[in-house]
C-alpha cells in the first residue's frame, strides 16, 4: 500500500504544483525555462505514475474489503463512464463540450474518479479513486482563484465536438469489450 501511496503524492503533487504554489511554479519556469520546469515535472509524475500503478497492483493481490457495492451501482458506473472519453478528447479539441465544461479533463476526472468509488469496495480502491476525485474538485475550486495553465490542442473547428464524441465512444466501447481486461486485468464483460 505504501507504493500506492507515494504514487499518488508524486503523481497528484506534480499535478498540483499551479494550484498550490502558483507563484513558486511561476518563478521556477522563469529561472530554469519551461522546457526543463516541464522536463522535471513530467519525470517526477511518471515515477509517481509507474509507482501507483505497481502500488495498486501489490494492493489488489491482498484486498481489504470496506464494503460491497451492490450490482446496480457497478452498472450505474458503466453509465456514469459514458460521457468520461468524450470529455477527455473535448479538452484537445476546442468546441461546444469544452466552452460549456469549462474544465473538461478535471470533469473527466472527477465523474471517472467517482463511478470507480460506487463499483469498487477495496482500501487500495478507495485510496487511489478518492484520492483522484478530491485532487480533481480541489483543482476545479483552485481555478476559481488563479489563472489557468493552456492546454495545447487542436485548433477551433464545427467539428471537434463531433470528433470528441466519437473518439470517446470508440474508446469507451474499447474499454468495456476488451482494453480494460487487458490493461488492469478486470474484464467487464465476461
């Protein structure tokens, strides 16, 4: 569990540099450049990337069940992932989805983050997802009080909205018949 945990420190704290030390942040990219600031930033996330998901694996081999979702809440959570993919593509593809979920990724985040609380009932499983779901609202608020970091994307056009949809879609399709069995080992369809 402790691999887990310092995972996600490093993985979410990377993350949360803009939203906690906006000013540090700031005069870092200054004195080192972006390109390094960046270059630092992405190798401490991938080690904390590499050990949460090291860290979850050992957790599940040894599960301490906290509570046991009933079966409508798994297949709520499958309904809840709907809109997840095609928010996540919505945040490179500037259009309608992005203009109206102001913060499409964080909202991605923050549904994906919850529909795996309702259907999934292990410590390991509460650690990781909640600990997701509280960084994405705490990093939703943060916005409210300082400026927004840009996400490199797509450039505007009538059609991005439709590509995030379809995109999202075909990934979501993919994830239920085959690519969640295969990356975590939890097929959901059997």
């Amino acid at each position: 569990m402790i691999l887990l945990i310092i995972g996600l420190i490093l993985f979410l704290g990377s993350h949360s540099v803009s939203m906690l030390a906006y000013g540090w942040r700031t005069r870092m990219v200054a004195k080192v450049g972006d390109k390094a600031f960046q270059g630092v930033h992405s190798l401490i996330a991938l080690v904390g990337f590499i050990l949460l998901i090291w860290g979850y694996g050992l957790a599940r081999q040894e599960p301490v069940l906290l509570y046991t979702p009933p079966m409508w809440l798994m297949h709520s959570a499958w309904l809840l992932m709907l809109p997840v993919f095609p928010l996540f593509f919505a945040a490179y593809l500037p259009g309608r989805i992005q203009a109206a979920a102001k913060h499409p990724m964080l909202a991605a985040v923050k549904i994906w983050a919850f529909a795996h609380l309702l259907s999934n009932g292990n410590l390991a499983d509460v650690i990781l997802f909640g600990a997701f779901l509280i960084w994405a609202v705490a990093d939703r608020i943060s916005l409210k009080y300082r400026p927004a970091t840009p996400v490199n994307g797509a450039p505007p056009s009538k059609y991005n909205d439709l590509i995030a949809i379809v995109l999202g879609l075909l990934v979501y399709t993919a994830f239920i018949f085959w690519l969640h069995g295969w990356m975590f080992g939890i097929p959901l369809l059997k």
